[in-house]
C-alpha cells in the first residue's frame, strides 16, 4: 500500500494499493471527494502527490470516474498519468459536478514513455465459468497472468440476478486464490438526457467474480464489462518500489 502524501483537489486521505518497478506502476482502489469543495473547483487537473515513484514519468492510461447517482452512478473513462516521480496526474471532468461526491476508480497501470526493446507476447486465456448464480453470457474475454499481477478483461451479452435479493456470481476456473479486488464495471448505453454510462461494483476474490448490483432482477442486462489490472496478494512484500 501507499500513503499519499496530498492531494490539490481536497479528497483527504488517500490510500491506494501499489505495484511499482522500473518499467511498470499499477495502482488498484478507489478516491472520492465532494465536488463542491473549493480546492476542487480552482484547478484545471487533479494531482494526487506521493513518495518517490518507480517511474519520472509514463504514458497516458485510464481510469474510471463517476458520481453518485442512485441506484447506479453514471460515469465515464478519464485519463491519467505520471508528471513526475512525485505527482499522478488526473483528468478534470465537470459532468458530475452537481452531485454529492465524484469517485475515481484505479485499476490501470503506468508504463514509460518511448520504449525501444523487443516485445515478447503474453499468453492469452479464456475464461471458463463454473458455478453461475444468475444468468451469465460472456461475450469478449482476454486475460493474462504474471507473478504479481493480472490483466482480465471481461464482457457480458447477458447478466441476470436470480432473484431481487442475491447478486450474480459465478467462478473462473483458472483464476488464483490471491487475486482480492474491489472495482467498477461500466455498461455500453449512455443514459439520456445524462452523460456518460451506468456504473456498478463487482469484486473478484480468488476465482470467484460477484456483481454488487440488485437492478438486474426484472429483466437481464447486456453490453456490460470491465478492464483492469490486479495487484496479486500472494506476496505483500512484491507491492514496493523496486527495480528489476
């Protein structure tokens, strides 16, 4: 984990999980803040300030934002980046600004800029569900595993909750027992008159992927997924600054 040690946008304390080499920094958990606080609403991009980082500076990479719309929060892709071994950068997006809190969901890796070497293609493979709770169609599925993280993106045709009061499960049959994370998935449909897309949480604990979402018992949900980057639990001592 990782302390930071301020931010310019008035979020408070943030803690988020870390995985930082040379080459590469992921960051997994989440930071809210209230919209209307004045720190906010004077700059033009979100820094989250930290101790000395792996990398100076990296690419351009995503993460999730949304507000607080009930019963799902609308929200969009943002991007972000490194400016300096002290600073994470933010892209500033003002659509939600009316509403109670923003949240800005990490689950993205950090990689350098320009890099010449050779590539060595990872191994792709596919998700096998077993034990469904509810409807579960996959669609697209892509992941990969390395020895401290994992890259899994996952997309739905078809999610259903078997009843109004038990959330939509199910196990993948070669996902590790280390993988614990807490994310947001988005759904393809903008909601009109509103910007941006629909939001829900979903955890992955071990093999197991559960949707923590109770509107999908009336009718199922389709175009539905996410991407992300985990940080393995299998060794805490694998998620600090080191270079390799």
């Amino acid at each position: 984990m990782i302390t930071a040690t301020g931010n310019n946008f008035g979020a408070g304390e943030i803690v988020l999980k870390d995985y930082q080499r040379d080459h590469i920094i992921i960051f997994n958990g989440e930071v809210s803040f209230d919209p209307s606080n004045e720190a906010y609403r004077s700059v033009d991009v979100l820094e989250i300030y930290f101790p000395d980082l792996s990398l100076n500076k990296s690419s351009i990479s995503g993460i999730l934002m949304h507000g607080s719309a009930s019963p799902r929060p609308r929200g969009t892709c943002i991007k972000t980046w490194i400016k300096d071994c002290n600073t994470v950068c933010v892209e500033k997006v003002t659509a939600w600004d009316d509403e109670e809190q923003i949240t800005l969901s990490f689950a993205c890796a950090y990689v350098p800029k320009g890099q010449h070497q050779t590539f060595e293609p990872m191994e792709w493979m596919k998700v096998y569900e077993m034990n469904k709770v509810g409807t579960v169609n996959t669609g697209q599925t892509y992941w990969t595993m390395c020895d401290d993280w994992a890259w899994i993106t996952l997309t739905f045709n078809s999610l259903k909750q078997p009843d109004e009061d038990t959330y939509v499960s199910f196990d993948v049959r070669d996902f590790p027992e280390d993988l614990d994370f807490s994310g947001t998935m988005l759904f393809n449909e903008a909601i009109s008159p509103s910007v941006g897309t629909e939001m829900a949480k979903f955890t992955i604990k071990g093999k197991t992927v559960t949707v923590l979402d109770k509107n999908m018992h009336r009718y199922s949900e389709q175009s539905c997924g996410f991407v992300v980057f985990i940080i393995r639990d299998h060794d805490e001592t694998n998620n600090t600054t080191e270079n390799i």
